[in-house]
C-alpha cells in the first residue's frame, strides 16, 4: 500500500508517536487475545493447545483499524477536552472496542471481576463469544456504545442522531467499507444538510477503508482516488486523507488529519454560533478517509496465501491452532510481535506509556455518558390533555381528523422544549400529509440549503425533521433516543416496513440493555403510523400493508407495545403513555381522515388504561346474562364498521343480545403469560366469553389476532375479519367490502354463527347481501360509496 | 427557473421541436383529463360540474416531466431503432405513463375498449382511478411497465437487473428527486460499476429535478449546481445537464442531450465489444439531469398561492372544480390551453404531427416484449438432480452442508447457461459465507473496477452479484426476473428484513400481473435464507431472525410459497421446483453447516411432492392404531432434535407409539381453502390426528404454526416450539436449549403431554431436565456442548 502525506505536518513528537504506538499494539494485543485465548493471558508461558478456546469464534479484520481510530480519539479528547462519542460502524469488531474501554478503565467500572490486572485480562479474554460471556459485537454490554453494527448500514444515521442538540459533543464515527455499500449508508452522507451547527453538536465521519468485506474487495476502497474524492465532495464534505502500512507513519498522519478536523469543526461552529444566521451558508465538514491494511500486524501469510491486507483476514486469520502446531506458533509469534512485556507491567497493568493518550473520567470514549442515554433523559414536559381533547356530548355525532388533534399536543410539547431542545418528529415528508402541520407553529423544519421565497416552514433551526428516507427518519431517531432525547416517527404505514429490519435491531438492544445494572432506562422509540391500509385513496395497492405490527409482535414481549386509537380522545391518552415510557417501541396505528368521535377524554383514559373494554352503550345485552354475540373490534375503521353493524343488529334483529368490545392494546390479547400487558384467563373469558361467537373486525391481517388469542378457552368461537391483501384504487367503503369487513358482512357473519340465527334471520341476511350487491353497481357508475354509507352516524 | 445551455448544439429543426410539443400537449392533456375527466373528454362543451369525476385522485406534479421524457424517448427510439425499455421511478404518475402509450396505441392493444378516439379518450378519462377502473400509479395494468414506483427508492436498481445480459437494450430511467432522498437509490448509483459493457446493456439514468416533494423541496435539487455535479462525477457518471421552463428550449435541450448520451452509450459499448478485456477501464456512462418544473403548464396560481413550480402541484392542483366555479373556469383554461383541438381530430384520434415522434411495433414504450417478461422467458435447462445428490444408505449416519450441495447444481445451471446469459446469483458478500463456492466454478463475480493479484474470482462478466447491499441484491433481482429471466438471491436469514417492503411490493405485482391475461407468467423471485437463526456462531443476536417466513405469509397465498428442506437432497429437490416456477415468490430455508442426511433422493422428491408426510422409519407407532403422540418438525435443526428426541423415547419410554411428521412445504399446514397447498380436513388429521397432543418443533416463531394451523381439527392438541428472541453469542446446542427446542425439553413435553405418561414416566422426565442441567454447567466451564450431544447420530 502506498503512503500518502498527511493534510498537515504532524503535531507528534517522538515520544507522542511511541506512547500512541504502545496503547495501538496494547489494544490489537488484547483484541487477538479474546480471540484466541483461554488462558495464559500474558503469555507468561509457551502457549500450548489447553490455553486456546475451543471454539474461535470473532473477526480480527477489523480491529486493528478500530483500534487505530480509538487510540488516536483518546489523544484528540486529551488534546481538546471534548465530549466525543465513537459509533463504531464495524461494531462486529467487538474485541477492539472491549480492549479500548478495558485500556481506558470504563470496562472494570461496569464489568468490577473484569479487572485492569492479569486476572482481569484472562476474564476478558475466556468471556468474549464464550457461552455466558459477552457476544462478539459492539452490543449493549460494551460500554461507551451506542450502536451494534451487527447489521451494518445505520452508523451514519445513528451518528447524526446523536449530534442533533447535542452542541457540545462530537461524534465520531467509524464507517467501514463493507457498510458504506449499503443503501441507508449512502444516504446518510446528506445527513449534514440537516445539521444546525449552532444547536448540534459535530459528526466526524472516519470512512475506514480496509479493503475488502467478508470474501470481496470493498467497493469504495477500489475507486480510483479522486473518484472516491470527488464523491465526498458531492456529498457535502471536505476530504482529508490518510493511508499507509507503516505505523509511525500512520500515526503522524492520522493525528494531523484529527487535528485538523477538529479545528476545522471548531473553527465552523463558531463562526455559525457567532456569525448570525445569514452567515456564510452550510459549512464543509471534514470526513477522514483512512487507508490501513485489513487485518493489519496480524499473519501476513498463513499455508501460503496472504491473509494480512486481504479478505482471508476477515474473522480468524488462523483457524487451526488448537490442532496444528504451525499454527499455533505462528499465533504466538503474532502475539508476542506486539511485546507484551513491554506493554504490561508484572501484574499485568498497563503500563504508564500505554496509558499516556487515555483522558479521564466522562471523556472516555467508553465512560461517555452520552452513550448510556438513560443517565442524561428529562422527562418530557407533558401538557394537561384537557387542553387539547375534542368535546363528545354523545358518541359518533361529530368527526376530528385523530392525527390534527394529536398535531395540536405534539406542538405544545415542540413549543415546551423549544429551550431545552431534547423532543423531535421525524417523517418522510409526510408530516403534512399526515396532518400534523400543527407543530410548524412551534418548530419548522431543518434545513441547511439553499431556500426560495415561495418555502414555507424550513428552518435552519427547526426540530421538524423531513427526508424521505424511512431509514434516515429512524436512524437519526434511534440515535437520538439512545443518547437520552424524545422523539416520535409519523410514517405511513405501508413503507414503515422500510424499517423492520433496523426496528429489529433496536428492539433486540433495548431487550439486552434493559437487562444490564448499568445501562439507565431511555426514552421510548414511538411511531405514529398514519395513512394506513383503510385510506389510501390517492395511492392504492401497493400502499397497503398493515403487517408491521405483526412484525413487531414477534419481538421481546417486555419492549414491544402497539395501539390502536379508535378516535381522536384515545389516540391522545395514548400517546401521553408512550411519550412518558421507558425502554419500549411502542407502535400506534391511527387515522389521519375524519373519523367519528366515541369517547370523551374520561372515557378514553380509563379505555386506555384497560387497552380493551366493553363499549355498553353500543350493545344491546343484559347485565344479567352473556351476550349472543360478541362484536370486536380494533383500529378506527374496523370499529366504525362494528359500530354501524351493532345497529343494524338492533334495527333488524333487536332480540339478538349484542356486546361490543373495542381492543386498543393489542398486547392486551395475549395470555399473562406471555406478555406482560396480557390477560388472564378471567378478564379474557369476561370480555369475551367462553363459548360465544365473536366477531372481530381488526384492522390488519386477521390471523394475527388468531395468533395472540390462541390459548384462550374462546378462541375456537373467534371469527375475525381484516386486510387479506385485496385493494386498489377505490373507495373507503369498497376497500372493507373487497376485505369483507363491512358492516353488512359483519352482520351476515353474525346470523351465520349464532346458534338459530341461520333460519329465523334469513331475510335479514339476505338484506345484507342485497346491499353489498347494490353497492358494487353504484360503486362502478357513481364512483362514490353509498349514500347511507356515506352519510351514517352513529344513532341511539 | 434560469434556462442553461443543452451540452450540444441542437439538431432539431422547428418543424421537428413543434411535432414534438405536440405530443408533449396531448400527454399533458391526457393526463390531466384522467385526473379530473368523467366525460367532455375533449371539451365540445363548456366544462360543467357533471363533466367532473366526484373524487379528484392522482398525482399532477410529476406528469408533466414525466410526459416530456415520453415524448424524447420516442424520439430517440425512431431515430436510433434501438429497443428501449422505460422505468418511470416517479411512477405514481399514472395519468403520464397512461398518456404515453394511448398515444402510442399499445394501451388499446391491451385494453381494447380504450381505442385511440373519443370513446376511448372518454374511456381512458374516466377508469383512471375510478372504481372497478385502473389504479392510479404505473402498476401492472400499464403496458411497457415494470416499476410501479409506488414506494419509492427502487427504479434505478430495477433498470439495471433489466440491462445485465440484454446487450441491445437501453434502459432509461427517470429518477425523481424524491425518491433521490432514499437510501437504496442512492446505493444503486453505484450499479453501474457492475454492469459489463459487453454483455449487458445500458443504462441511461435521468434525474428529474422538479424540485418538489409532497410537502418540501426536494434536497438534490437545491444543492449548488456544481456539488450536485461534483456528486454525480464521483458516482462515476459524466453529467449532461438540461434545464429549463421554456418549452421550446427545453425541447431542443432535452434532444441534444439524448443525443449525445445515446450515442456516448454506443461509444462505449462499441469499445468494450472490440477492444477485448483490457481496454480502457470501466466506462464513464452519461447521465441527464432535468430540470424543469412541478406541475409545469398546470395552474400557476391557485387561490392566490403559486402552485405551478411548488410542492402545491403534487396531487390535485385544483381541487374544488367541482363546487367552485372559479376553479372550474381555471381548469378549463388550463385543458384549453393545451389547444386540444389541433392534438386530436374530429374522431378524437391523435393528429399526424402528435404521432409523428412515435415509434412502431415492438419499439413503442409501451409496446416492448422487455416489459412483459414472461414473452421472452426460457424455461432453465436443470440437470438430473442424480448428478449432484450425497448417498443415503440409511438415515442420519452421515453428514453434508446442504447448501454446499446445492452449490454444486447452482454452478451447472450457470455453466448451462453461459451462452444464454439468462441465470444469475446475487447475494450481499454471502455466496462464499452460504457455502456456494461451486458456482465461481462457472461464473465469476460481476465486477468492473480495479483488481488486484491476491483477487479470486473477479470477472468483468461474471453472473454472480455481490454487493453489500441487500437492497441492490433485491432490486437487481427483480428487475432481471421481470424482464423474464431467471435468479436466485443467497441472503443470511435475519437481514433479508431488509427487503421486506421491496418484497412486499414483488408480490404485490405478481398477484395483480398474474390476473392480466396479457401479461405473461415470470420467472420467480428465489430466495436461499441460510446462515440461520440456530447457526449465527460468530455473531449472536443481532443475526437471530427467523421471521421472513411470517412476513410473506401475509401475502397473496397464490404468489407466496415457503419451504424448509430437512437435508441436502431436500434442498435439491426444493431447489429444482423452485427454479422452474413461474409467478411466484419462493423463500427456502436451509442451513449451510454439516447437517445429518436424512432422505434418499428417491424419498426427498416424494417428500417434495407431498410437502410433509409421516417419516415411518423414525418412529415407533403400529400401522393399526392411531399413535399415542406426533412429534412434528420443520427446518433442519428442528428435524435434528425431534428425530434425537424420538430416538430417546424409543430408549427410554419404548411403549409409547410416537409419529415423526416432517413439513417442507410450511403452507401445507394451511387449510385447502386458505392456501392453494393447503391441506383438507382429512389429509390434515390423516398426518397430525384430531385429539393426539402434537408436539411441533419448528425452525421459526412457533406461534405461526398456530397461525397456519388454527382451523385445522387437532389445533387444540397443538404444541409449538421454536425460537422465542432468546439468543447470543454461543453453542449450537445451547441456542436450542434457551429457546426451549432441545431433544429433552422435547421428550419432557411429551411427558407432560400424553396422557398418564406425567406419573409413570415422572423419572425419565427428571433424567431429561437433569441432562439440561448439566449442560449449562458444562458449557459455561468448557464452552462447548455436551460430548453426547455434539457426538450424537441416529441409530435405528
């Protein structure tokens, strides 16, 4: 590999460059050490089979470049006195990050029996990927972390979530060149153009090109130079560049490079914290390009391929220790390459050199605070509800937009933090569309390029985050939250599914941080999903799916909660729960078209805290005795229908003793046992019998609920209708007739499952039929529902 | 909006420039008319509220750029006659794309009712967006389509898998500067760096700057104009910018620039075609950048805010035509305005200098075979599986990486088709991970930059695709399975999450494309899902999601089929049906460690064809009577411990009659009326008994068993167990055991289950639980599983 000057001439003096050089060869001495051994940690010893783990299992590829980056940040943060937090990309390189905060003392600090002594390190070498240990990436046991990078893709993103309102921090982030190839990746390059540099800390992107991915080279890495250059520059930023195979050379070069990064970030926030906000335009942030060799000091050759600056170096480089004796020696001169000695002292504590670079206290990178948000979380200032909660003399007799209510509280909380700057809504420029424009007379929208007279709303300041990308709006949103700040994310529903697979990878942290002492509970990550299946009039098909709850659903039962408002009152008690919660992802499905109103502000809190109950004044049962029939229901558009079929029941069939349920938790379905929200056998059976028919209309695919309730003593009386991925560009009422979720169905599936019904109420039902009949032909000439359906409201 | 030079002087003379706007009015007309139009469709009387549809639907602001790249691609086509394919990526511009091929006369070849006359025009007005009618985005009901676009993110990954191996086709794409914001289109600029300039065709990206999201500007429009320059030079692309809101202007702009690009693309590919390999390094392929207005000639102004220009144009810029005159009035102006009069004669039919830029035949947009995939598709020449299948003398004594196996087919199929070019392998830097070397046996990996001495098995014309980047894996794929060739996409299992929207929006097509009876069956979309939740050894939790399956299986059951193969010959038999199927999405899981053999290729095709049967030889019932319990399993790790767990029992509690039913086919589990391979009443319970506890022991969540299963008769006896989101870093057998799925947890449900067993097997229950114990205390001392464990085969 070639080597490139620095940006600038170095800062180091000779003894810097062997004190960075002893705490490099420290790190990728303990980061192979966790790799390979089991015992003999200080190699005290001839290393023999027994001191070798019988199962090597982690990717030493990676780390030393990681290491490299961690040890120059540990100077950076000395020189400078910064907070600075690392998203470590190619978070799979977990033995780098775990040697780094073992070096720096943050690891014994939360891992006490992992102490920084030979005992210690033996602990921290047997635990890592061994069963009962720790895993081998970058999780939530590892301190100083934010993000796993099991994934790979949203380091970028999460960076900048960590920034926005945190003026005072930098965030490093280290992004590999297997990562930068990913979709998310290449968006978050824009993420500056979202930036306030007077109100948001600094992203220092580290695009870390080692050259190759798992079994290929890398693509980024095999760009001539000044492609790889100019793309930067289209990006936004100012490149500055670093590569080398030789040590002191790559030190020299990467500190000038901080250093000048680190001034050039200085230099920009205070020009914009000082100049006024017609000052100079968006600023260039620097990236760093870092060329090192993959797997870098490890074995050059092993069997006679190279492996050192290759893909072979991607996991462990030598794979037969435990039997071949070639390798094993070869393992042990790569260990002692390093000089153990020299870098530990005879109880095997770093020695004073090793240490020199490494701050102190809440500047390590691995004691930040910043990355155990939870210490630093304000609970949100939550306004009285009454303020904002629409008037309901009688239910279904008036109509509010739920989300223009809700839009109406979130502006108050923007409004309430407007100081304290730790709430934003994220969307993929659907905030209007989704009818929440209400916040836009608190916050605007961020925005760091270039404005015209005729834009609205755009604000270099604002707190309104728009792009569309599903993964921007979740990545920064998920950084956001893991650093301690609030936050809520209006999506469609449908292209919420963009994001399963990053939601997973929250939920699964959120599942293992809730279990460590150390790590503080954080603000939820909430979703408002709008626009839903029912109502996509302009769109169609391809704009219907409401399965992200069933996704979500399969996830640790502790963390996952999902809502369904029926109405605007209930969507606001619902989103007072999640805007206070804890440590969950909490789902709330609501729509943004008038719906009728059903309950007053009381009746929703208490509906809330039950998540289901029994709407009494819409069934016709006596108290005295169980129901015929149970009518379900779950979402806006399924409880409307229910509602117009309960009274058509009572029109038609008054004798026919009809409960109406409403479900607004869906956890609530499932058995104690299995989720914490979950009923017990006898509030379940209260609801909804042991032995009648129930009808459920809920809004997304109907065997989810089949799935929740399956171990309930009613379950085999269950009927429930939803979304069985029929739709097009229609109407609202044709789309629940094409699904069979109509009111008319509904009732029809009620003189079908009632015992004696089929006869005494075959006219009714045919009635039914006839209706559904005469809406297909007035549907295709008219192109507009029915006139009593388009004009009904609830009567009593 | 400032009009900047085209980048070559024009070649159009103004006879040509005036039929030229010609076609661009009588689209614009079009599409508007379909937007608002329910009859008057070519204003013989004035506009009156009757003449307008009752709810105004559709997408305006995109139209009209999207007409103008209709209108100079027919241009190019008939100057150049070559077949072009169009992905409109902004494709919820229906009315255009609509527009574009009535007037080219391939919408009335498919719709014969919509002529190209008045009737028709009146036809076309009125079913757009119309109950019963067309939908309102370019999905499969528009001819020369293969992007319905509705998501957003996708159209350039689908323009290059419909070029590799189409060396005559250019494929243009218009990207608009929305879906630009996304992360998986911001990956695929990059695509080109794959495409072999020999055998695959071109592809000619068109970035539409209209400026304007739904609600905000759009980001890569406002970037200074030489950043955005500097960007698309670092992609690797050479810019031609067009600009302009003078129709004229642009015209001549927009021509010369196509000009120029299409002759610079067969430049290109005259080169590569004669220079052999080593000439000139990958090519710089041209891209255009347009820049003209939203909503261009619409309304400038609507209730005095400017909507010409601004997000205000995105859907409906007049919405009140039909209760407010003022708006009516406009809106007549506006149609008039396109002076339709001199577009359309006295019949309706387009005039001569409207059709004067229109291709003939095949080469009309809306005419190619390229669109319509399954025209052009060869079935796949599949070998005799015999070639490739282990040998089984009995079950369970030997062991093969089944994907392995499967390699080796794979690697025939692509050395079978190494002249047709029509079979290619994606996967994101997995195929070697998955155990697929095999292939680069007959293929390389697809890759056009620099290669170094230590590469293996880089190829400028390879057919095996990998990219870190599950989305270009996905969108490639699709866009070469839609243009009727063949595929299969290797994905670790947790993140093909990844693409659960774009897979959402692939079934979505088929179950609509499969309806249309001219559009012709496709190949299928193949996913391999391995390196699987029970086998994630390096990595741990992050990697631990088995969910795809309950993803698709939400979807239409006529497109979406999963299996999970038990053994190598399993694999291949699943493999070989797989590949020769049409319309469907086909999810395969399988691992790729050694696994044991279990079936013969004899009994793996009988298996295959039945979908789940009774494995007679593992179990210990009496052909005469029913079996005292079933034990049920799906996925290669399942089957391993339920057959270990059968084993037990016949050692341990040898009266009772056990039943081991193997399931490859999981929607067989469906019931015959739910799932086109579901299961009768009496097949059912012919395998799984009605009133014998079944104890499942399933590969994924094991509530979908339930959800599959729920109507079946013997549901209530059902018990599933699978992964339950308990995973790290570990053993293979201790990842069974905390998820509750181990052989002794199995026969201790079985125990607990089977009726008098509880008292007389209480000691056999406590062996099993004790066996358990003592695996976590092995475990945690030596980090590998129990002797008898990982020493464990079947004996019969």
């Amino acid at each position: 590999m070639s080597s490139a000057p620095g940006p600038h001439r170095t800062p180091l003096t000779d003894e810097e460059v062997r004190a960075l050089d002893a705490h490099w060869r420290a790190a990728n001495y303990l980061a192979a050490g966790q790799i390979y051994l089991l015992d003999n940690p200080l190699l005290r010893e001839p290393l023999t089979p027994d001191h070798i783990k019988p199962r090597l299992l982690g990717h030493w590829g990676t780390s030393p470049g990681l290491n490299l980056v961690y040890t120059h940040l540990n100077r950076i943060i000395r020189r400078n006195g910064t907070d600075t937090l690392c998203v470590w990309g190619p978070g799979h390189g977990g033995p780098a990050v775990l040697a780094g905060s073992w070096l720096d003392g943050s690891y014994s600090e939360i891992a006490p029996d992992v102490g920084r002594d030979e005992e210690g390190m033996r602990r921290l070498f047997r635990q890592f990927s061994f069963p009962g240990g720790v895993p081998s990436h970058v999780a939530p046991e590892v301190p100083g972390s934010i993000h796993e990078g099991g994934e790979l893709g949203y380091s970028l993103a999460h960076a900048y979530g960590a920034a926005f309102d945190n003026p005072d921090l930098l965030v490093a982030c280290v992004i590999g060149d297997g990562e930068a190839e990913t979709g998310p990746l290449a968006a978050s390059w824009h993420s500056h153009r979202f930036l306030d540099p007077r109100h948001d800390g600094a992203v220092l992107p580290i695009l870390h090109l080692n050259g190759y991915k798992i079994a290929n080279p890398a693509l980024l890495a095999r760009l001539p130079e000044d492609e790889l250059d100019t793309l930067l520059r289209g990006y936004g930023h100012e490149p500055l560049h670093v590569a080398g195979d030789d040590p002191e050379h790559v030190h020299r070069a990467l500190a000038a490079a901080l250093d000048t990064a680190v001034d050039r970030v200085r230099e920009l926030q205070h020009t914009a914290r000082t100049g006024g906000d017609k000052g100079g335009g968006r600023p260039r942030w620097p990236v760093i390009v870092l060329r090192t060799p993959k797997g870098w000091t490890g074995p050059g050759e092993v069997d006679g391929l190279p492996v050192e600056g290759t893909w072979r170096s991607h996991q462990v480089p030598l794979p037969g220790v435990r039997d071949n004796p070639a390798h094993l020696a070869q393992l042990e001169r790569w260990l002692r390459s390093y000089r153990p000695d020299d870098l530990f002292d005879a109880d095997g504590r770093p020695r004073p050199e090793v240490l020199a670079c490494v701050p102190e206290g809440a500047r390590r990178l691995g004691a930040t605070p910043h990355a155990n948000g939870g210490l630093l979380v304000r609970g949100l200032p939550l306004p009285p509800l009454e303020e904002f909660s629409v008037p309901v003399d009688a239910p279904g007799r008036t109509t509010h937009e739920p989300t223009a209510v809700l839009g109406e509280l979130l502006a108050r909380v923007m409004a309430d933090t407007a100081k304290r700057r730790d709430f934003r809504l994220v969307g993929p420029d659907e905030t209007a569309s989704n009818r929440l424009t209400a916040v836009y007379g608190a916050s605007g929208k961020a925005w760091q390029e270039h404005t015209l007279p005729t834009d609205e709303d755009l604000d270099p300041h604002g707190r309104v985050m728009e792009v569309l990308s599903e993964h921007l709006c979740q990545g920064w949103l998920e950084g956001y939250v893991l650093t301690g700040r609030h936050g809520l994310f209006s999506c469609y529903e449908a292209f919420v599914h963009i994001v399963d697979s990053m939601v997973n990878q929250h939920i699964k942290w959120l599942t293992t941080s809730r279990r460590l002492s150390w790590r503080a509970p954080l603000p939820s990550l909430n979703y408002l999903l709008t626009s839903h299946v029912w109502r996509q009039d302009h769109n169609g098909f391809s704009h219907q799916d409401p399965g992200f709850v069933d996704h979500v659903l399969n996830k640790s039962p502790e963390v996952v909660r999902v809502y369904l408002p029926p109405d605007a009152n209930t969507l606001l008690c619902t989103a007072e729960r999640v805007l206070a919660s804890r440590d969950r992802v909490n789902v709330v499905v609501a729509g943004k078209q008038p719906g009728f109103d059903w309950l007053t502000l009381d009746q929703a809190r208490a509906h809330c805290a039950r998540g289901a109950g029994i709407w009494e004044w819409a069934g016709t049962e006596d108290p005295g005795r169980e129901p015929d029939v149970v009518l379900a229901c779950a979402g806006d558009v399924p409880t409307q229908e229910t509602l117009a079929a309960a009274q058509l029941l009572r029109e038609h069939l008054p004798d026919v003793a009809v409960r109406v349920v409403n479900v607004v938790d869906m956890t609530r379905l499932m058995p104690a046992g299995e989720h914490p929200h979950g009923m017990t056998p006898a509030e379940y059976d209260a609801l909804f019998t042991t032995d009648r028919p129930v009808i459920f209309a809920y809004h997304g695919y109907p065997w989810l609920i089949h799935r929740l309730a399956y171990r309930h003593a009613g379950h085999a009386h269950l009927h429930v209708r939803g979304y069985k991925e029929s739709g097009t560009t229609t109407t609202p009422f044709d789309m629940v007739v094409r699904n069979d979720l109509d009111r008319y169905r509904l009732v029809m599936d009620v003189v079908d499952r009632v015992p004696g019904l089929a006869v005494r109420a075959a006219g009714v039902r045919q009635a039914m039929a006839d209706v559904r009949t005469r809406h297909h032909a007035w549907i295709r000439e008219h192109g507009t529902d029915l006139p009593e359906v388009a004009d009904w409201s609830w009567r009593t």
